[in-house]
C-alpha cells in the first residue's frame, strides 16, 4: 500500500488507513484526516519534509514522519 510520504506533487488521493496508536494517530485525526478523505498534495520541499497538502477545503503541512503513517490509494 502507498503512503502519503510517496505521492507526487499534484496528484490526489483518497485515505484508506491511518497507522500509528495512541495520541499521534488522534492528532492526525484532530486535523480532519480521517479514512475516505481526499487530500490532494500541494508541495514537497526539497528535502522531502514538510508536505503539504489540501484537506476539506484548507491547507496543512505535515511532517514526513506523520505523512508516512497514512496510507493512501
């Protein structure tokens, strides 16, 4: 399964599980995350971290670690 690590700039995708327990996997879920949502992928910096992405109508940078944690399709 693909994670949101490695989706490309530009391209959108639907979440299908989110990894991780505890209050990391709550704070990715606080932030509108959730399974069946669209995020489309805005930016990557250079270096890979932060992404950012468009979720539910707003912008949002996530770390790479955090963005590894979401599995997408």
């Amino acid at each position: 399964m693909q994670t949101l690590k490695t989706v490309k700039c530009g391209e959108t995708v639907r979440v299908a599980k989110i990894n991780g327990a505890g209050a990391i996997k709550r704070r990715i879920m606080d932030m509108g995350i959730t399974k069946g949502v669209e995020i489309f992928v805005r930016k990557v910096a250079p270096l890979g971290d932060p992404v950012e992405i468009t979720v539910r109508g707003y912008e949002l940078s996530l770390r790479k670690d955090d963005a590894d944690m979401i599995e997408v399709e």
